[in-house]
C-alpha cells in the first residue's frame, strides 16, 4: 500500500504545516481563476462563430481591466484560506457553557472571518457580472443625460452577496470545521473526481434557502434600501425593473459562492489529512519522531498524522516495524520500542480517564439504619430450626441502646441548618429565574463530545499497537514485546469497559439522534476499533495467555466478552 507523501528524512512541526497549507491555499486560489475563466467562456457563448467566440473569450480574459477586478478577489481569497487555516491546525479552545461558546462565537479571530466570508460573496458576484457583460454589470446608468439612475437588478445581486456570505459563515462554517479522514487513502486526484459530483450538488442544494430568505427580505426591506443607497449617491430611479430571472441569476450566484467555499473546504481536508511518513529515530533536537507526535497536544493535526501513521505501518511496513524490535548498539536497550508504547500506553490511559471521569456519577452513601434493618424470614421446611441470621429481640434492643447515642438538637443549630437550605433554595431559583444557570452552568454530555471528537487518536493508536504486538509475536526475535504485554492488554481491556459506559448516556443512543449522529457513528467506531485490537492480541497470543502475568478480572473479561481461548 503506497500512502507516501514525499518529505526530507527529518522535518519540524513547521516545515509539515506549511507545506501542507501551502497546496491548499494555492489550489483555492488557482481553482477560483479556473472556475473565473470557464464563467467567461460560457457566457460569451456564440456557437454559429465559434472563431469569434474563443478570440472574445481570450480578448476578455488578457484584458488589464479583467486583472484589475480580478485582483481584490483573489486577495480576499488568499486572506480567507490564510486565516481559515488556522481553525484546521491549532489547538481549538474546550467551550463547556453556553457562555464561552458565545465569546468563541464572537472572537476576534471569527468576526474577522465572518467579515471576510461577507466581503467575498458580494465581490464576487460583483466580479462576474462586471466581466460577463450584460444589462447587470454596473451598478449605475447613464439615463435622462448626464444623471445616473441605480441598476436595481445589479443592486439586488451585489446585495444578495453580503446576505450569502453572512448565512455561509453563520450556518455552515461555525458548525462544520472538523477535519474528515477518508476510510481508504487515494490519489488527490481520484479524491477530487470522487467528491466534485457531492460538491456540486450539495453548493446547488443549499444554497436554494438562502436565496428565499434574501427574496424575502428584500420583498420586505427592498424599498427602503434602494431609497437609502439612491439618497446616499445622488442616484434616480431606473426606469426598467428587473425581471423574474433576476430570482434564477440569484440562485445560480449564490450556488457558485457555496461551491467556492466549499472547495476551499475541501482542499484544506485534502492535503491535512494526507498520511506522512515520520521519522522513527530522531535526527537532531528539533526534528518530529512518530513516537513524541503520538503526544502532541499542541497540534492536533500533527498527533492525528501521527497515530495514523502507526496504524499503516503497523498493518503495511515490515521494514519500519523492524525499527521497534531492534536493540541500540551499542547498550543493547530497545529505546525505539520504549518511548513508542510508553506515549501510545499514555494517550490511552488519559482517554480512559477522561471518559471515566465524565461519565461516572458519584452514588449517594446511604448508610442503612439498624432500626430498619429487614428481618429475613425463614423457609417452611426449615422452621423447626434457629436462623442464625436472625436478630434476637433482647439482642437487638441492647445494640440499639448500647451503640446509638441519643442525639441533641438545639434551637441555634437546626436554625441555622434551615436558613442555609433556604438560602441555597433561594441562589438556585435566582440563578434559574437570571438565566444564570443557563448562561454559566455546564452544558450535558459536553465532556463526553470532547473525548468522541479525539476518537480517531484511540482508533489508529489502539490498532496500530495491537498490529505490531501480534506481528512481534514471528518478528521479534529478542522478546522485545513481550514485557509490556501485560500493561497493553489491561489498559486496553479498561477503555473497552469504559467505553461500554457509552452506552447508558442518553443523548448518545440511536433513537435520541440517529444512525448519521457524529457522536454516535464515532462512539461505535472507537468500540469496535478498541474491541479489534483485543481480538488481534487474543487471536495471536491466546495459547499464551496463562504465561502472561495478568489480572484475574482481566482475563476473565477477555475469555467472556473478546472469546479469548487459553
């Protein structure tokens, strides 16, 4: 399996970034120009002079006035892919009340894009119609001598483009950044034939409600803001209204402005998910190594890369497993193996933890009280006997007596006790009345959807191990292994039980959200993916599992729930 991309032998955090931004930003600047030209072509269609036609078309497109409108364009889209990127890269702050959501919401950084993503609809269409030609290409004519009237049928387009950008941003960017690995890695080519279909039709699709909304408003506000944009320039009215294809050059704009953003989308997923290849022995200080990328925090694309890059050659590179089953030399310690499962053994166990700790709930102790303890009854045929299990009368009374001390209450005490109820019964009702508690107070399942959204770090990493400790088992030839394979089996057999907790969360079962829930779809994948890599150990390793110092429950859970055989 050829998963290759084509990087020096060492390389930083830094030089992967770049590179892998770099072909995205430059393919969406590229691809506007593409999409730009075949505009002109089609509309300066002319199939009974097809010469005139391609002579026009190039006229149009060498022209110094094409390039001058074309340049604030291609700016935009060059800033907008620059500062989108950073949304794909970096570490994204954890939102656990809808308060913090808000203030990410309305961040700097989002406002600027959602200024950007505003800008570039309107200019835009601005672009297209300017170049095209047509009775929509100035905002202004030249009517009643030397006045300008406003070109409605243009304002209504130019206007349209703000509308679209701000609904793009608000409904599909906010919503949607995360990054999607393909199942089975293909060329970017055979992934761009494969996806262009779905692009296409999801950019016609959904654009079709924005562009009913904006008739909408426009039917409602329309008059008021071509009165305030004609008193603004000094314009008149002009005398020719546009028709109902305005509504069709409407759509067709607001498609396009869908199919570039979500291109742009699509190339970002394109080249950061793209498998690399990384060092397994470090080179110098600063070079990356697979296994300290497995704990990247800083940048998740990276530690994403990473354990996917375990997980093939895991499955798919004898010559690279061969690196954790060599000794160093001289000394003869297996570091390369060492530091692998010790950073992989890590991210494990905090993802054990972390599920732990968000989806346990601490049970109330309640003590039983002696006086209510039950009396057990004795069966008929036994009744002849003395229960040994029950209490005696006199025996109860003197332990009741003897052991419980009477209890004195005081009048300061038990008031106290009911103005502190009171006032904690009063902060409530006004944190609930304030939407305080609304604002402020932890949103349901908020840490559970942090961990499902890091599922894919516990898929590769947990496959990857699993892979290499069962090809250890004719490959190592020192053992290498074989010390840790009590730590591997029992941290892996305790995220299963963990993960198995999944499933007595509400909002995560399938008729709550769904068979196409995120949420749902990953915890499935990630207990299947946990549930295989046990499965692989105890297929290769299950004549064997009486020689390995593990715990009784862990191998009675691996004999009743993975069908372990030993």
């Amino acid at each position: 399996m050829n998963y290759n991309l084509t990087v020096p032998g060492s390389f930083t955090y830094k030089d992967l970034l770049l590179r892998k931004l770099s072909y995205a930003v430059i393919s969406s600047v590229l691809t506007q120009l593409f999409i730009l030209f075949i505009y002109v072509f089609l509309s300066n269609i002319d199939l009974l002079h097809p010469i005139q036609w391609g002579f026009s078309t190039l006229r149009i497109l060498t022209s110094f006035s094409t390039w001058i409108f074309m340049l604030p364009f291609l700016t935009i889209i060059f800033a907008q892919s620059l500062i989108c990127a950073k949304d794909y890269v970096i570490k994204t702050s954890y939102c656990s009340t809808r308060f913090q959501k808000f203030l990410s919401t309305f961040s700097v950084h989002n406002l600027i894009l959602c200024l950007l993503h505003v800008i570039a609809g309107a200019v835009l269409i601005w672009l297209f119609l300017s170049i095209s030609g047509g009775k929509y290409n100035n905002l202004t004519e030249n009517c009643k001598g030397l006045v300008y009237c406003l070109n409605e049928g243009a304002f209504f387009l130019v206007l349209s483009g703000f509308w679209t950008g701000f609904y793009f941003f608000m409904k599909v960017y906010i919503a949607e950044k995360n990054l999607t690995f393909p199942v089975i890695h293909q060329r970017k080519f055979l992934q761009f034939k494969s996806q262009l279909g779905s692009i296409v039709q999801d950019s016609i699709t959904h654009s079709f409600w924005p562009s009913i909304y904006f008739a909408f408003l426009y039917y409602l506000q329309g008059d008021s803001w071509v009165e305030g944009f004609k008193s603004i320039f000094g314009l008149l009215e002009y005398e020719v209204k546009p028709n109902v294809w305005i509504y069709f050059y409407l759509w067709f704009f607001n498609a396009l402005y869908y199919f570039n953003m979500n291109l742009m989308r699509f190339y970002f997923n394109l080249f950061l998910t793209e498998p690399v290849q990384f060092p397994l022995v470090k080179d110098h200080s600063d070079s990356l190594t697979l296994q300290e990328s497995i704990i990247n925090y800083e940048w998740p694309i990276v530690q994403n890369l990473a354990c996917l890059d375990l997980h093939l050659l895991a499955q798919w590179s004898a010559i690279r497993r061969q690196v954790f089953f060599t000794l160093s030399n001289p000394g003869g310690h297996p570091h390369n193996w060492n530091f692998l499962v010790e950073n992989v053994m890590k991210l494990v166990k905090e993802y054990t933890n972390l599920l732990n700790k968000t989806i346990d709930v601490p049970e109330q102790n309640t003590k039983p009280s002696i006086i209510q303890a039950p009396i057990i009854q004795s069966p008929d045929r036994f009744r002849n006997l003395r229960n040994m299990a029950l209490y005696d009368q006199d025996d109860f009374n003197i332990i009741e007596v003897s052991q419980v001390p009477a209890v004195k209450f005081s009048i300061s005490d038990n008031l106290i006790s009911k103005l502190s109820a009171r006032l904690s019964s009063t902060i409530e009702f006004v944190k609930v009345i304030l939407g305080i508690k609304f604002l402020f107070g932890e949103l349901p399942q908020a840490n559970v959807r942090k961990c499902l959204a890091n599922g894919h770090l516990i898929i590769w990493a947990s496959q990857g191990i699993a892979d290499i400790v069962s090809f250890s088992l004719t490959e190592d030839k020192f053992g290498i292994v074989q010390k840790d394979l009590p730590v591997i089996i029992s941290s892996l057999v305790n995220l299963k039980q963990s993960l198995e907790k999944l499933n007595k969360v509400p909002a995560l079962t399938r008729k709550m959200v769904g068979y196409d829930d995120f949420n749902y779809q990953m915890k499935g994948a990630v207990t299947a993916a946990v549930k295989r890599s046990l499965f692989n150990i105890c297929r290769t390793f299950g004549g064997y599992l009486h020689d390995i110092p593990l715990n009784k429950e862990v191998l009675q859970y691996l004999r009743t729930h993975i069908i372990c055989k030993s």
